[in-house]
C-alpha cells in the first residue's frame, strides 16, 4: 500500500523586515496568481517569479521522492 509524504505548502508573508504582513490561509494552488503582486501593507512584492519556481520546484521534489520511495516513511520496515 502506498502513502503519501507529507507535504505542506501554503501561506504567504512579506519578507520585508519592516513588515509584518502574513496570510497562511493562501493554498499553494493559488500562488501563480500572487506573483508580482504587492503587498497590501507595505508595497513589496509578497512573490516574485523566483520564489514561485522555487516553491514549485520543491513540490515537484516532494513528489518525486514520493514516488521513488511509494510513499513510505523512513520508520517503514520495507524501505
């Protein structure tokens, strides 16, 4: 029987140190549409083109891994 890893990715906050801007109901799903767009406290990006493939790159890697190891954990005996 295969599980999944877990994986979780969701929410957005302003890396502005200035700022305390945060909103951790955001699904990763939705990301693509916060790329370039500002934030609504201080005005910086909250996502740039960068952090986005980033983010991607990382789910994409999560799921390999699922799939390499059919989602077993590190504590399963057959791994």
């Amino acid at each position: 029987m295969s599980k999944k890893l877990d994986s979780h990715i969701q929410g957005l906050q302003c890396d502005n140190s200035n700022c305390d801007y945060s909103n951790p109901d955001i699904p990763f799903e939705q990301y693509e549409q916060f790329v370039n767009c500002h934030c609504p406290k201080c005005g910086q990006l909250l996502l740039t083109p960068q952090a986005y493939k980033m983010c991607v790159a990382m789910k994409s890697m999560g799921n390999l891994l699922t799939k390499i190891t059919r989602g077993q954990k590190e504590n399963d005996q057959e791994l």
